[in-house]
C-alpha cells in the first residue's frame, strides 16, 4: 500500500546489515570475532550519534537568551540530558561484549586493522569538544590531528570554536535571575564567617592555613579564585567557570531545597553524571585494553592503556562543579534567605 | 597510504551515519525523539546480526557428526553461547533508554509509523526459528506471516525447516559418547528405586500419587514419558528432546562433578540462560509498551502488550531442560558408577 | 578516644557477621553454597528495611494536608522514590548471584529448610501492602496468613488498614490546586470531541464501538468510568482512583510541559517505574526458581513458580496510572488552556 | 512445630533488622539519610563476608598439593572465583544507591562520624590481602594501621603471612603436569624465533631495541625476566610469579584450544575479571567520593579521593598475568605440539 511505512524500509536495514566487511574475509584468513568487533564499534558510534542529537538540541536551548530557570524549556534540557546518561551506562555495559573476545581471537584479525584504531573515532572526540573539551586539556592531542581526516578533524575543530555546553552554562549562570549578587550573597558571606561554619568561609582561616595538606591548599587556591570579592582574586586563568558563575552554581547546590532551584540543581548533576560516566567508560575501556593486549602497543600505534589512562584522569569537563562540593555548609548553618528572594524561589510557608 | 585501514571506512560509516530519516521530518512535524526511535531499533538489528553470526557457527560446529565432548570445538560452542547471553544483557538493559521517551514525546511522530512496528523484525522471528521455536508454538503466528514481506517469511521459514539449534541438541545428546545406557543407568534407575530418593523414581510413587497437586501430576507426565523403560512410555508427542536425549541430558546434570560432565553442562546451562534472557527482554518490553500506551492497539495493529506477554509465556525454547531439574537427586544419595565409567568420565581418584 | 565513632561497632559488625547459621552445620553435612543462601537473604531484607524507611517517610509527606505542588517537599517524594527504583534496579541484578548456585548445590541443603521459604518475607508484603496492594488482590493470600507468624500476619495487616500511598496518591491528586474541573476540563473535553483527537473522546465513538476489539472494549470502559460526567459513569467499583484523581492523573500527563507540572509528573513516573521494578524483580525471581527447582514444590510447600508468575501478573499497584496513557492525546492537538490557568502553571511566554 | 524452620529465625532477622542505630538520631538532629549509609555499608560487609567464604574454600582447594588439572575440584575453583566476579559486580553497581545521596544530605551527618571511614573496612583489606596484596604495595599502609583497631590490624596481617592465593597460584601452575618445559618449551622457543612471529621473542630483537618506546623497553624487561633462560634471567626480584610459573601460564594462554587447558585459562581468566572488577570498584567509589565531598578531606582524615586513586593504579594483584598477554603469539603462527603432548592434552583428532 503506497504511503505505509513498513519496518525494514524505515529502518533502512538494507545499509544497516550490509555494512560488515571483516579484513580477515578479503585476506582468506576469516577470523570469526572480526564480526564482534565490527558490529560494536558499529552500535557505539550508532550511539554517539544520538549523543550528539540530544547535546545539539540542549546546545540550542542553552543559547536563548531568553531561557531562564521557569521556562519549560528547562525541563527539555535536564530530561535529554538525563538520557545522555542512560545511554552512557548502556556504553559501559556494552564492553561486557568486548570482554568476550579473549585476548588470543583478537590476534586473529589484529594486526589486519592497522593502523585503524578506536582513537579515531572523530564522533566521539567531536562531542568531548562540544561539551566542552579544550584542545589544550586533551591528552595525545598532536596525535590525533595527524591521524585523523583532515575533514573530521575539521569538525573536532568547529566544535571547538563554536559554543560549548560548558560556556553556555557559564553565561546560563551568570544571568540567572534568581541569583542577586548584592542581596544574596553579601548576606549569605558575612553570616558565614563564623568560626563554626566551614574553615574556608571563617575569617580566622588564615590561622591555620600553613598546616593545610597540600589537597587543601589546592582547594583553598580554588576557593580564593571564585569568592574573593572582585578585584581581590588572583588571576590563575584556569577556570573554565567565571566567578560570578561559579557562585550561582554553590547558590543552587545549597539552597536547592526551593522550588525554583530544582531544576537549576538537577541540570548541574546531569552534567556531573556524564563526566562520571564518560570517565567509567574511558576506565573500563582501559582495563578491557590492559587485559586484552597487556601493555603492548594498540592498533593505531600508540599505548591505548597510557592514553586511555590519561585521558580518564584529565578529561574530566565539569570539574569545577564538582569541586564546588568542597565549599559546602551543614543544611542547618545555612544562613535564611530575605524573605523577597525566598519569595521568588517559589517556597510558601506551609 | 594504500592498503591502510582506516576506521572510518572499515565500519562504513558513511552509511551506518547517513541512515536515520526521521517520517517526522519528512511530514514537517519534526519530533525530536524519533531519532532516539530509530537509532535504538536498528542498534537492536545489528546486535541481532550480530547472535545470527554466533548461532551460525553454533550450529554448524553441533551438526558435524564427529562432534564428541572431548572436542575442542565444545569449548567454542559454550565460549559463544555464553557470549549470546552477555549480549542479550545488553538488549534488556537498552530499554532503559527507550525508557526515556515518555507516552506524550512517543505520539508526536507514532501515528507517522503505521504500520511499522517491532513485530516486523524478522530478524528476531529468525532467531527464535534458528534456535527452535516451532511456528505451531508461535504466539499470533498469522499475524506475523501476514506482516512481513514475503521474502522475509520465506528467510524464517526456512529457519524453521533447517535444522535447529534444538534438534542438533538432541542429536548430540542421544550420541554422547560417554553415556551409555544399559551400563550407567540401569544401575541409576534400580539403586534409584529406594524410597527416600525421590518420590517419582520410588517404587511406591503409585501409592500417594492420586494424592498429588495438579503441578506435580503434570510433572509425573513429563517424568514417564521419559523414565519409563522404552515401550512403556506414553506417547503425547509434546517433547522435542527424545527420552534417550532426556536421560543424557539428566545424567550430564545429576553427574556433572566429573570433569568430562563439566563442558556439557556448560552447554545446558547457557541454554537456559538465552532462554532467559529472551524472557526477560521479552517481559521488560512489554512493561516498556503498557507504560508507553497503555493498552491501545501498537503501531503494527496488535495488542502490543498481550503479544509480548504470551510470547513471554510461551516462547521458552529449551523448556524440557529446564523442567528436568524437577527429577534432580541430592548428590549424597546419588549411586556410585561403576569404576569404568568413572574412568571414562576422567576422574582420577586424589 | 571516647566519643569517636569506630567503623566496627558503628555498624554493628559484630551483629551482622556473626547472624549466619547454616542448617546443614547443624545437621553435619556441611554444604557450601549455604551461606550463599543465607547472606543473600539477608541484604534483600536489610535493604527491604530501606525501602520502607523511604517510603514511611513519603507517606508522611503526602499525609500533610497542606502538601501542595510548589512544597519544597514535593521534591523530597520524588527524590526518594527514585532512590526506591534505584534500589530495586540492584535487587534485580542480586539475582544473578543467586544464579551462580546450581540445581544440585541448591538440593545439598534445600531440604533441611523446610517448611522456611521466600514466601515467609513479612517485610516484602508489608512493603507490597503500604504502597496499596489490598489484600483481595494478592495472589495466595490464604496460603501466607497460615505460614507467617501472627506478630507478621498482624504488621502485614495494620500495613493495609493504614492509610497507603496509592490512598494518599488519590487525596493528593483530588486536592490539587492547579486542576480545577470546571475550567480546565470543560473545555478540555468539548474540544476534544473533533473526530481527529482520540476516538474515545469523540462525540462519533458510538458509530464504530461495536468493532472494537475485546482490548480496546476494556479499554473503553475504564475510560467511561473516570471520563463521563459524574452521575452519568457506572459503578464498577473496581477502581483505586477516584475519577476526579484520575482526571488530574491525565491532565498532569497531557500539559507536563508546563513547569507547576514537572514534579507532579515526575511523581507519577516514579510510581509507575517502582512497580514497574517490582514486577521484573517478580518475573526474574520466578525465572531464577523454574531454573532453580524445575516444576516442583518450593521449599515452603507451594509451586513458587505459578505463585512468582501470578504475582508478576496481578499486583501491578498503580495500573490505573498506566492505563491512562491510553487516553493521551497528541501534543499538537492538544486544547491550548485558558490564559489565567496558564499563568498558575507556571509559564511566561519566552 | 518443633523441628521446623521458620524463615524469620534462620536469617537471624531479629539481629539483622535491629542493627541500625544512626548517630544523628542520638545527638537528636536526625538525617534521613543516614539509614541510607548504614544499610548500604552492612550490605557491602555481609558480602565481603561472602566474598572470603568464596576465596577461603578456593584457598583450601588449591592447596592441596594432589590439585591437578583434570581434577574435579578445579571446577568448583572456577565456578566459585566467577561466583565472586558476579558478586563484586553487583557490589559496583550499588554504588548507583550511594549516588542518591546528594552532597548536602550527607553533610546533614557527616560530622558526627568522625572520625570512623570506609577505610576501615577491615574485611575488606583482609580480603585483598588474603588474594595476594603485599603490604608493601598497598597505598597508604601506614596509615590503615593506625586507624584499625589491634584485632583487625592481626587478622589482616596473618592473611598477608598465610599462603595467599597468588602464592598457591604459583604453585600450582609450577608444577602443572601438562607443561614439560623441556619438552614443550625448547620446541616453542626455537620456533618462535622466526621473525615473523613476535618481536621480542625472534634473534634479530637486538637490532631494533634501542629504538622502543619507553612502555615497550618496561614490557621487553618484563620479558627478559620471564623467560630468557634460567641463569641469564636479571633479578629484578619484583615478580610474585616464578619464570617458570609464568611460562605455565603463557602456555595455557596459548593453547587453550586443548579440552585439558580448558579450565586452566578459565581460572587465570577469572582471576583477572577479579582484579577488574576489584578496580572498577574502587574508581566507581573515587568518583563517587568526588562528586560527594569534592577534594576535601573524608571522613577518616585522609584525602579519600586520592587514597582510592591510588588504589585503583596500584593494587591489580594479578597483573603479571595480564602482562602476559603482551607475549601472545597469532594462533596461525603457534609451533605445533607433539605428538604425545597433544594426547596428553586430550586433543582427539576428529
């Protein structure tokens, strides 16, 4: 019947399926896991796809100026970013598959791959970049330029240069409505130098401060970036987050308690969510590489253990947020809101 | 550089990428979770192919006559099985994702789709035929054959007509070359005789057995149609494993200490284990489809959910070995075999 | 030091690791798999004893009459009732150790139980019955008074007298104060009769009902209950919902766009995946059992597999919830609402 | 009934259900949240438990000097090491439990359970301790001891005297009977030096060793250490594995096609699943620590986040069996056995 959509068609099975051409068929040595290894690296990149439907969709509402914290758009933003995170997970049980090719039917096909390595997956450095990635942060990044197609490493670099999610999460939280530096937070700072708040905050810290374990000292340094009052703060130029920013963002985790702050509070967790997950798949992944080939050199030339290790400690693109967990207060020391600004976060006196 | 491999090629990416045309664009009504829709079905057709590949060789490797259990392609066989059932984790965890595309985000594009709908995997149907789902036992068998193109049921019948994955099972059984039947289970079934084995194999079973539930008298059924000396047995014609196969099977389990037994048991297990994950995909697709639309009528014109139920119900291929665990013996009453046996079974006593 | 805290006694270590006694010590044939059987027990019921301090706890909220849908505590719900389906998720996966114990390991010991079984559970029923399944809905209900001891039957039964939380979900759902009938629902319904909408809501349904499917038949009567004018629906009596709640229930799913609307939606999805988590620990654990015992008669005398397999089947608690997304309409032909209701829920016109 | 078990005595769940006695609740702040901690933690300790009835009873088995390779008992090794990956599966996966838990809400507590810490979990130091983790490789040694108490300290320290599992390991693949290292490996190293075989192991290695990269040079040492012939092998003296144990296990490795290396490179297999998933554990909990206290410092004093950073890199305990699988010769490419060897290793030519 003409206009009917029938399964097969609309799925386009016919390229779906006959997409898997094993190296070790056309060299007369058919190595049976070749298959295995097509079809996942398939559904992976099947996957980054969607990925980047749903990042795309949440870039483009990030960027309205107009968004703020009761549109409806907001609830698109954390629910698709949510689903980022369900398929993530699915990622990271999909190298449960891989794990079933033992080291010794990999051989098989091996070296037939060279030099075509999972480091080239141009899709998924493409959304790193477009979460928010420097090329600075990114570690082999030389590498990966010579070995990829100067046509998708065109793309990495667009993603570069256009708006990241990180920098539109910057400037989301810089005009965020509720958020009245003044009124806010000159309140919320004075109240918490009491001794018995949170060493940070005190105004007795710079007593103790020599004793710091060097973590702490890191973390002091972090802190004096973001709440030293404007003009005071050193300029370490690392910060991905501006000030201003990054207060907003401590505001919503410690006042998440109202109305108007759960969504805020949520869309920050889903971002942390997918850093935690692209981080497991990235350590997974390295096991799986450490188990499958021990420590010699990966298909594509370079020690994918190293690399996938590396990448796993410094990849990490919402970092700063969950540093921000290092500043929080007790629930009942926090100081009480002026009743206007409680009023605008939509808490009614029950 | 010619004869390199490059990733992007080998997995075809220009088509595994360019493959998704959402029917709501095409309408301009875009729904942004059509892609999700599209994206996952045809994630699940290439893991399909992807089990197509390892029953192939699953069954290729069964039908070869010489196939004993000392061969190393048992191990191959039960490595790849147990791969199909990580696999199938996978596919069940996956709905997790359709998950996240609620009721009201699935009608913007699900009229668009009809009559497509996941009945018209042929693939799956394939499958379920490979490892041996008689169509007689097939839930809306009519239906199917009515909604697939004519060269796909031609693809799934022939599956059907092929030898299955079960009938080689059974072949294999009855041609274990370490059970023979007069030598180790005339002893079993005599030393078995003594009241406190088992009620079924007593002889003072007919005692109490009128006083049975209705579940257990179905279970006696089962038990004589294969216990019973040749001759005496019944005749429902319900099983697809012979009696001689039924009884191989049960001595692989009840004796499956010695290290001969262990690969053989190996093999009933994952045997079990695809079925149950079939079932539990099957069971958490249909949860998904009763949260997606409630009871209407699915995409393809069927009860989405009751199909799914029944096919749950009644889609458990390897249902004989799993019943046979209903005649196990503890293994302290279990009777010694004779030292020849033994022998054969490779114990060697430490 | 006094006063500090030791990990140790913190948690009670010397209570909990020395609560394991296997039966088959006691009788001097040790079997292995034993303790298996019991710590595996014990998690499940030390996080059953979880899951009712959650839910205690959300009972509590939604008992305050004052509960509205601008309450920080709202938030507190749905948080914690998606805890509740994260722990059910890893209850599920807890299966799969069980799964590790084989038929024969499981018949070393299984005798030495009886009559003990997972039926005798009184926290899983308590748990089941403060959620809402009524007594007359529960699959054996005579058969689990006679097996559990009257100090259990007894918290069972206080469970179901107390006010549960599909009860509360109803009083909520009634009061809510963004829904009121006359004015979003008149219109909503006169609009709804275009033909194009719904075939239920159509004022042309009559012409073409007798063709219906025995589905869509029930279907149809579920919806006359709650959707025709009061006085006008007919007494079934078979609902937990009022038809008033349920008309919020809907309206709650068709305008979740709107930002008032995101939590109480959220809380309605959190019920339906807590049962939905529920039935797949259900419908696996009578899988594990099939495996585990075959046909036979479970460990505390009943056919553990037909009970798993009624349950799995019958105590869906919040069913009605789900068989409203039967009656969801399109988003695009949706009616838009009134400018003032739209002004309550929440939406500024970006 | 006297004589009967009842399900609620057998589980001890008087005991087990009256073990939670959180501190806020003494000191009359009660947190919801902290039930939440204490059962989470139980859970994990009654598996732990679990974990070392699993490892003690391989323990015993290896143990036994009569242990060979077509023992029965090597079979209950296997199934019972796979019995623990799926354990600590589950135990990664409930890690998703702990995330619930928002940073704010564990602040609620935290305080008041200083200065007691995961760290000190004496079970599960035991644990790692008990498969082979040296003191002095273990991060942080210095300070668990002063943080456990006396009793704990001992029962940690006699796991690390008592044999440990990599020590039996050792042992028993020493004197594997299959492997004549005469006969077998003066055959295969001859071979093997063809320089198409394998880098390291072909005559003409010294040509191109200067130009390695330094993770190759690690990996070429590693190899020297291994199996140049005994008298020219460096001591580095860093290997818990003998040269002559490793080359038993490169040769299963390798020819794991035979039916009687079958369970042999299972149990090698899954001992690297257990490092795997002990690692995943550890990252998943680091990640899990930063997102909930930043970079503070946890509970017990110490940095957690760092402490289980540098656990995850440094406690693989069975990492020189990974590295093996740098010296993994393509099948195609693998020496032919003898033929008496191959008989030996139950290879019946079909």
């Amino acid at each position: 019947m003409p206009g009917e959509v029938n399964y097969h068609d609309y799925l386009q099975l016919e390229k779906i399926l006959n997409a898997q051409f094993p190296e070790s068929d056309k060299q007369q040595l058919p190595a049976h896991d070749e298959m295995l290894f097509i079809v996942i690296h398939q559904a992976y990149e099947l996957w980054f796809k969607q990925l980047h439907h749903e990042v795309d969709s949440v870039v483009k509402i990030l960027a309205k100026p107009s968004l703020n914290d009761n549109s409806p758009e907001l609830q698109t933003v954390v629910h698709r970013l949510n689903r980022c995170v369900t398929i993530l997970r699915v990622l990271v049980h999909q190298i449960d598959i891989m794990e079933t090719m033992t080291p010794m039917d990999f051989l098989d096909f091996r070296d037939m791959l060279r030099p075509a390595s999972g480091f080239q997956s141009w899709q998924f450095k493409e959304l790193e970049a477009k979460l928010g990635l420097k090329f600075e942060y990114r570690h082999g990044k030389e590498y990966y330029t010579s070995q990829l197609r100067s046509e998708h490493v065109a793309i990495i670099k667009k993603a570069e240069n256009d708006k990241t999610l990180l920098q539109l999460l910057n400037s989301w939280l810089e005009r965020t409505p509720f958020f009245d530096e003044k009124e806010n937070w000159g309140s919320f700072t004075s109240h918490s130098k009491r001794e018995d708040i949170h060493p940070f905050w005190s105004e007795y810290r710079y007593q103790y401060e020599n004793s710091l374990a060097e973590v702490e000292k890191n973390n002091l340094q972090f802190f004096d970036d973001i709440f030293l009052p404007d003009g005071q703060q050193p300029v370490t130029g690392n910060q991905s987050l501006s000030p201003s920013a990054s207060r907003a963002a401590l505001f919503i985790m410690l006042y998440r308690g109202y109305p108007m702050l759960e969504l805020p509070f949520q869309l920050l967790n889903s971002l942390l969510e997918i850093d935690e997950q692209l981080s497991s798949w990235r350590y997974r992944h390295m096991n799986m590489v450490h188990r499958m080939i021990g420590t010699r050199i990966g298909t594509g030339g370079s020690s994918g253990k190293d690399y996938l290790k590396a990448a796993a400690d410094k990849h990490y693109i919402f970092r700063e947020i969950a540093q921000l967990n290092s500043f929080l207060i007790e629930r009942r020391k926090l100081p009480a809101l002026p009743a206007p600004v409680e009023k605008r976060l939509g808490f009614v006196a029950g």
